[in-house]
C-alpha cells in the first residue's frame, strides 16, 4: 500500500513546484511591459532631492550641536564662571562633545554661516556669532589674566599663542566671515591678527617659503595646510584691502601646486617631503577636499580682476574631473579616492558636494556635467545623518603615512569633528543649488537643464 502511494506522491509533489514556479514568473515581458521604467534598488535616495528634506538635514545637524557645544566656562570646581573679569587659571569650557577653538569647529562655524545665508533661517547664523563672540570676550578676559599670572593655564592658550596652522587658518577664516555680519559685538579684531601674524611670520617654512612642517618626516608639506592658511590670508585681504595677503595665498598655492598636483590623475598627493628621492602618492578623500575648497575659498575673495583667477579655475576644473571620475555608485568616494576597495567616506563626499555645488553656482564648472553628481553626494551624505543629528562615516583625526595599510583602516567615529561642518556646507549649497539649478528626471536619470 506505502508503495502504490509514492508515485501520487511524487505526482503532488511535482505540480506543486511548477505551481510555485508559476506563481514568481513575470506577467510582463519585454513586448508588454517598459522594462526601462522599472524602479532600481539604489542604496541612497535618488531623485527625490528636495529643499524642505535638505534643510531637515541640516536642522537635525544644528539641534545637535547646539545642545553639545556650550559657549560657557567652568572654574576647577567644576562651578560656572559667567562674570568674565572673574576667570582663573585652570577654568575650563564646560565639557561639551566638540572643541569649540580647533580646525574642524572654524569649517563648523563656517558652514553654520552659510546655512544661514542659503536658508535664511537666523539660527544657523547666531550659532556662530554666539560662540566667536564667546571665544573673542574669553581672549581678551585670559590675556588679561596672563599679566598678572604669565604661567595661568587657560582654555584659550591656542588662540592667544598658536604652534601650528591647525590652530589658526581655520577659525581665523571662519572669524573674519562671522564679522562680516555685523553682529559682532566683542573685540575680534586682535584675535584676527594675532592668527594672521603666525601664519605670514611664524610657521615653519621651506628655503623658498613654502609653509610646511617638521612631522612626521623633516620638510614636509601637508596638503591638508593649503586650507589651514590660504582661506585666512584670502579673508585677511577682503578685510583690509591689503593686497599682500592676496599675493602670499597665491604664491602658496603654486609653491604647494608643483610639487603635489598629479595633472595626469587630476588629484593630490597627500605628502610631500624635501629630502625623499621618490614621493608616493596617496590621494586621500579629504587632504583632496580641502584642496578643493581651498580653490573655492580663493576664489570667494580674491578680486574678480586678479590676473591669477583663470589659472586657479584652470585647475579647479582639472580638479573636479579627477574627483568626479572617481565617484562610487553609492555617491560616496573612497578614503583612498583610486582605490575602490577602501571604505567609503562621509566628510570628504559632504566636502565635494558642497565644492561642486558651491562652483557651479558661480559658473566656474558645468551645471549640466557636475549638477547629477552633486546631487547624488549629497543624497548619500544625508543618509549618514542620524536621527539625532550625528555624523556616521568620518574618519577620524588623520597624520600622514607613506603605506596603503595607514589610511585603509583609520577608524570612523561620530565624534570626528570633521563630518559636520562640511555636512553643512553640503546642505546649504544644495539648498541654493535646488533654486537655481532644479533638476527634473528624464528617461529614469536625474537632468539639470540649466
């Protein structure tokens, strides 16, 4: 009896599957259905860019750090010191999750401006007036205190005495932009040109003036520190009309040019040292992205009439070739931007959003060519933007290697300072970028059409 039931067994069992098989065959094919028109399953959002998601982007960025960056100072008892002719030695700012005086919060403060700029919504722009204010009044209070007591610790020892170019061209850029608004009510000014004096006096330099470094190698010259001075020099000669200041960035620029630019990739090395007979080039994403908007920065301010603009742009669109031609189908680039199987990375993808966005609103690139990829950046940017309002993704603090190993696996960390300035420079551009430059989808692809 069990043996006559196996074949009606087998029989079921048969039809069951074809059945099944039946059941996950397509109705459409391609005579009846527009296979064109199916709905890729793209890893960031795609062509759904707009305005209002950007700016949500951005005030989840700005509820985060206002909470987590307190302009306010603690004395060793840990006991709020709000009278400023009252500091101490040993005061502190109250403990916050970010530095309020280092490179990364000058980029901060900067994208906080131009957010507020773009959006129109003051909160952005009072984010930065609130603390330079804060960091200007507690200059002038620890400069005093200092008369009196030349060994008092203080929480400003990097702005009143800086020992790199980490500690000034940033926020002095940043400085000089957030007095532009008028609504500074503190005495900045000698903040401003006691940075500016250690950048065109102090800082190490070459035989021929290039300002370079002693780490980790003698003579080296640090990609990242065209961004650490030439935006403050550019700042200092809008400011003053001094057009010194204006030929020194320039100088800079070509001295740091001839050495690093590889016109071939149309990328930068990230080091190079005098006494090597051989430069390995490591193109790390965000040494590039600072180079980038170094150009961008210098071409803010300098005078449309300087004879030096057109071999900047020159370059800025060599620039923004190599970079775009690097791109990954997610939107993001690589930490190693030749190298396709290091990770992808957050800042310097937010950092060439805003860059390219940033040039093709002043002409000096192709809306059309640049405008999907930018839009696609900062699309996958903003999905790194956490419901908190946190940065995933940024690699952390980053010295210089001359090994492949050394930037394949430095860490990310939402407290990597450098993820949120430019995520707010990336959406403020983009914001403006969607007034001017709207994109609209043509046979499945995002189009910007002017």
């Amino acid at each position: 009896m069990k043996r006559d039931l196996l074949p009606i067994a087998l029989i079921a069992l048969l039809f069951s599957g074809l059945s099944a098989y039946g059941q996950h065959v397509p109705k459409g094919n391609d005579v009846t259905t527009p296979l064109h028109l199916l709905q890729p399953d793209y890893p960031v959002p795609y062509g759904k860019t707009t305005q209002q998601d950007v700016k949500a982007v951005l005030d989840r960025v700005y509820r985060y750090l206002e909470e987590v960056t307190p302009a306010k100072l603690v004395n060793k008892q840990g006991e709020a010191v709000a009278d400023f002719s009252k500091v101490s030695s040993g005061d502190t700012f109250k403990p916050g999750d970010f530095r309020l005086t280092s490179y990364e919060w000058g980029v901060t403060y900067s994208g906080m401006l131009l957010a507020g700029e773009t959006t129109g919504d003051k909160k952005f722009t009072d984010y930065a007036v609130t603390r330079v204010n804060f960091l200007a009044d507690a200059v002038s209070a620890y400069k005093n205190l200092l008369k009196t007591d030349p060994k008092a610790t203080t929480p400003v020892r990097s702005v009143i005495d800086p020992h790199a170019l980490d500690d000034a061209g940033s926020l002095c850029a940043a400085m000089i932009k957030t007095a532009r608004t008028g609504a500074i009510t503190s005495d900045l000014r000698p903040v401003i040109d006691n940075y500016i004096n250690y950048i065109m006096t102090r800082e190490f330099r070459l035989q021929d003036g290039t300002l370079a470094r002693n780490r980790p190698q003698p003579n080296t010259l640090w990609l990242d520190d065209l961004y650490m001075s030439l935006p403050a020099l550019v700042q200092m000669g809008k400011l003053t009309g001094d057009g010194k200041y204006f030929d020194e960035a320039i100088k800079q620029f070509g001295l740091f040019s001839k050495r690093m630019f590889n016109h071939e990739r149309g990328l930068y090395m990230h080091g190079w040292v005098q006494e090597m007979s051989v430069h390995p080039q490591f193109h790390w994403a965000r040494a590039n992205g600072w180079a980038i908007m170094t150009k961008v920065e210098i071409l803010d301010a300098l005078p449309e009439t300087h004879p030096a603009r057109a071999a900047i742009i020159a370059q800025l669109k060599e620039h923004v070739n190599g970079i775009a031609s690097r791109q990954d189908g997610t939107g993001f680039w690589h930490q190693l931007l030749d190298r396709n199987d290091s990770y992808l990375e957050t800042s310097a993808t937010a950092i060439y959003a805003y860059c390219i966005a940033h040039a093709i609103g002043k002409g000096w690139i192709d809306a059309k060519a640049y405008g999907p990829m930018a839009l696609l950046a900062w699309n996958a940017v903003s999905s790194k933007v956490s419901a908190k309002g946190q940065v995933e993704g940024t690699c952390v603090g980053t010295g210089m290697g001359f090994d492949p190993a050394f930037y394949y696996y430095r860490p990310v960390n939402v407290f990597a300072a450098h993820g949120y300035g430019p995520v707010l420079l990336a959406g403020a551009e983009m914001f403006r970028m969607l007034s001017a430059h709207p994109f609209v989808i043509n046979d499945s692809a995002v189009q910007v059409n002017k």
